[in-house]
C-alpha cells in the first residue's frame, strides 16, 4: 500500500530533514526508490543516452541547416550556452533538494503550486513528444537496416506502410517500457554497451568525413572556414531564433540525470557533475559531426547536401553509404538504431519520476505514487507515459504527414518553457543567500537568470514564427501552423487538466502539501 506522510496544517512550520524552516535546504525523504544504485559514469551514461546525439543529429542537421545554412556550428554553440546556464541552477537546486520531481518540485517551493504544476506539465509533454519521435526514428532505421542487411527494396520500404511502421513502433515503445519497469539496475546495464557503440560509430563518421572532405568526387564538398562559428552571420533574426530551437532540442534530456538523485550515490552533488559532464560530451560531439558533415556535403540543396528537404528528416540514412562505404555505412544504421532505442528507453525515467513525484504530493492521482515492491520503480507512471507515448505517435501520425519535423519544432517550445521557469525558480528560491559570496550570486542568480532570459526569448520569438504556416514542415491546420497547434494545444491542455486537479486535490492548491520548507513526502509499497 501506498503511505504518505501527514500533510502539514496551514499555519504549521516544518523543517526539511537536515536543514531549517525556511532555509531553502534539506534533503528529502524516501519515495520507495532504489537508492545508491547509479554513481557518477551510470548517471552521466543516462544522460548522454536520453539526449540520444545520434538521433538528434540524423534529424536536426538537415532543418538547421535549412534555417540558418553554413552557421549551424555556430547555432550549435549558442544552444549550447543558455543549457550550461541552466544547468548551473539545476546543480544548485540539487544540493539544496534533491528530489526526483526536480523541475515541479523546485518550481512549487519557488513560485507556488499552479506555475509549479505547469512546470511539471512542461516536461511530462516534452518528454512524451520525445519518446514519440525516438519510436518513431527506431522503427525507421530498424526497416532501413533490414533492407540493407536483406538488399530487399521491399523491406526497406515497409517503413513507408503506415500500418506497418506505427505496429512496429508500438512495438519499440512497449519493449522499452517493459525495461524501464524493471528499474534502473536493467536500464544501466543496457546503457552502458548502446552509448558506447553509438559514440565510437560518430567518431569513425567524423573521422571519415573529414578525410574524403575537399576530394574531386566531391562536388558540394567545402572547406572549413571559421565564419561557420560566427551567430551573427545568419541572415535574419528569425531564422536564427528557428535554428536555436532545434539546437536547444538537441542538448535536451541531460537533466535526466537529476531525475535519479534519489537512486544516486553523492545524491546531493554527483547528478549536477554528471549533468556538467554529459554536457561537455554533447557539445564537442555535435561540432565535430556538424563540422564533419558540412566540410563533406555542402549545405546544399540537391543530391547529399544538407539542405536538400528529401533527406532534411533523416540525414545518416542519405550519408551513411557515401561517408562509410556500404559495408561500414550499416554501423551507421545500427548506430542510429540504437542511440533512438536507448534514449527511448532511458526518457521514461524523467517522465515516470516526474509523474511520481506529482503524484506524491497530490498534484496528480494518487495511483501513479505507486512504486513497485520488488524492482523500486514507479511502475504505474512509467506504464502511464507508454501508453500515451503510443496514443500520441499513432494519432499524430495519421493527423500530419510531417510529424516527426513538426513535432521537433513544438518540443523546442516545451524545452524553453520548463527550463526557462526552473533556472528563474532557482535565482527566486536562492535570492536569499546571493549576498552570501561571489560564487553564491554568480551561480545561484547570475548565471541562471541569464540562461532563463535567453530561453524565454526564444520562446517568445519561436510563438510568433510558429504561427506562420510556413514554420516547420509547411503544414497547416485550418490556416494556423501546425507548428503552433501542436505547441499551444498541449500547453493549453495542461491548463485544462490543471484545473480538473485543482478540483480533486485543493489541498495541494492551496499551498497545504508542498511549501519552500516542507519535506518530501513519504511514498512506499
């Protein structure tokens, strides 16, 4: 059965274990989880394994490049700033409360139960759209692969089948939820071998791009220049902004390493060094390849190009072969393949704890608090996000021919909103202690204000674009970018279901469950 600790009464004072009433510290209570099961290698491996760079750069290259052209190093680079930013409050907040709801969980002590709740929304419906497009490339790649593997057209264009590629999906996104069910023991131990072969394949990719770059067969083929380096080459403000949202996308799911403090060894200071260290890894992976790519294909429109729109969606699929040569170019698709099914599988870990965390504090049914007896994972929530993961891949892909770019451009949207409101909730949660030393007001206020107003600007900007039917893949609905049907809508859905919970659980609303100095809760079978 499900215990939860007393709730306290208003009026009542509580101090967090370890720490004072008011104090905005202390660690908090047992959920139910396995603890000391992951140390500082696992916990990064989890979070370069959710980002997924393989996946991220087969699907991103092509439409950056269609936004911003021979800058896309440098868009890279300027994405990569606002998340280091963030990813300092991430840190900060960390130590002071470990708690595996971590953006709803510092958001509610900061700011209060409804932008708390949003918060969480935020990253539960980013994470859905994530696992949704993992499947989706998985299962594309799993068909490409066969067909190479067999030499069978045939094979390979089963992917093209709707019935067929949305059947295998479904497929991909049930085996990983079985593994992540099973805790994170089977989660780390599948990791380790997948985030290995994907990162060893990029760098023979790299390498081997570099060397045939500028060759005679090459006609698109350019030279490294550092102009590629400079953001304020690109021609318009918007492009820019549409480019940055897709590089924002790609360094997303680092803070999975924080949805596991409560499983870490160090809880209170080894996730925030794994996230720093998953961080650095992204970054020098992404220009190398970016680089790499663009020093062997052009940025051009036809042929292996980068910006030809026949490939924008899956770019290694069209350079695979090319860069690697037909026998190699399969590790290529394997590479592929398992970057998406590893980060398919290690995504439901932010979701699931998040989704426990909610429900732990009465934000969301009680049902989902549940944590299973033997392998301590939250089970219900972790079966909860596949199956809307599986609703949401089949439903949109029947609605839009171009969801796996569309839906890309939305989740640029969500990543903005729920960052952007942690990194300002860690300055607000901390503006107490900012006077306290040099280090204090520079990590703790500084730096994520800073990061939280480059999020929010380009989620602003991005808002605006996005209602353009011409954003992303060009598809409308009723005159509206999809785009920003997609992005809106799930946002305003969250409200709607905010307000149906407020209903069934005012105590949480009214600020009775969680406060800036109440302990967690306590959550066991």
């Amino acid at each position: 059965m499900v215990q939860v600790a007393p709730r306290p009464q208003a009026g009542d004072t509580v101090t967090s274990a370890g720490g004072t009433a008011g104090g905005g510290t202390g660690k908090t209570r047992d959920k139910g989880l396995s603890g000391n099961s992951v140390g500082l290698l696992g916990s990064a491996v989890i979070g370069v394994s959710t980002v997924a760079p393989v996946y991220c750069l087969t699907s991103t290259l092509g439409p950056t490049v269609g936004e911003v052209g021979l800058q896309m190093p440098a868009v890279f680079l300027a994405g990569f700033l606002p998340m280091l930013l963030v990813a300092f409050a991430y840190r900060e907040l960390n130590r002071a409360v470990p708690d595996c709801g971590t953006s709803f969980t510092w958001s509610v002590k900061a700011f209060g139960p409804r932008i708390g709740w949003m918060c969480g929304w935020g990253l539960v419906i980013a994470t859905i759209i994530v696992l949704s497009n993992l499947a989706g490339v998985a299962t594309s790649f799993f068909w490409l692969l066969l067909g190479e593997l067999t030499g069978s057209d045939a094979i390979a264009n089963l992917d093209g089948d709707k019935a067929a590629h949305v059947l295998t999906c479904l497929a991909f996104i049930a085996l990983a939820t079985a593994v992540s069910y099973r805790g994170m023991t089977a989660t780390k131990g599948v990791q380790y071998a997948l985030v290995g072969l994907q990162l060893a394949v990029l760098a023979a990719f790299v390498a081997m791009a570099l060397t045939q770059a500028g060759s005679d067969g090459l006609p698109g083929s350019l030279h490294f220049s550092l102009t590629w380096l400079n953001p304020f080459a690109v021609q318009s403000f918007s492009a820019f902004t549409a480019g940055l949202s897709l590089s924002i996308f790609m360094f997303w799911g680092w803070d999975a390493c924080l949805t596991v403090n409560e499983e870490t060894a160090g809880s209170d200071r080894t996730p925030g060094r794994a996230a720093l260290l998953a961080m650095v890894v992204l970054i020098g992976s992404y220009l190398l390849t970016a680089v790499a790519a663009q020093m062997f294909s052009g940025v051009g429109t036809k042929g292996h190009g980068l910006g030809n729109p026949d490939t924008a969606d899956n770019v290694f699929a069209a350079l695979a072969t090319p860069v690697m040569g037909p026998a190699l170019g399969v590790l290529l698709f394997v590479a592929v393949l398992a970057s998406a099914a590893a980060s398919l599988q290690t995504t439901f870990i932010p979701v699931a704890r998040t989704v426990l965390a909610m429900s732990a504090y009465e934000a969301l049914p009680p049902s989902f608090a549940r944590v299973h007896p033997r392998f301590r994972s939250p089970g219900r929530a972790t079966i909860a996000a596949g199956v809307a993961t599986g609703v949401f891949y089949a439903g949109m892909t029947f609605l839009s021919q171009n969801v796996l770019i569309d839906t890309i451009y939305a989740l640029g949207l969500m990543i903005c909103f729920y960052y952007a409101i942690t990194a300002f909730a860690c300055a607000w949660y901390f503006r107490r202690q900012l006077r306290d030393s040099a280090r204090d007001l520079l990590f703790k206020g500084v730096f994520p204000v800073f990061g939280g107003v480059l999020l929010t600007a380009v989620f602003t900007k991005t808002l605006i674009d996005m209602w353009n039917p011409a954003y992303g893949s060009g598809s409308s609905v009723f005159g509206v970018g999809s785009v920003f049907v997609i992005g809106v809508g799930l946002l305003l859905t969250g409200f709607v279901i905010m307000l149906v919970m407020q209903r069934r659980s005012p105590a949480f609303f009214r600020g009775e469950i969680l406060t800036r100095s109440t302990p967690a809760l306590v959550v066991e079978e």
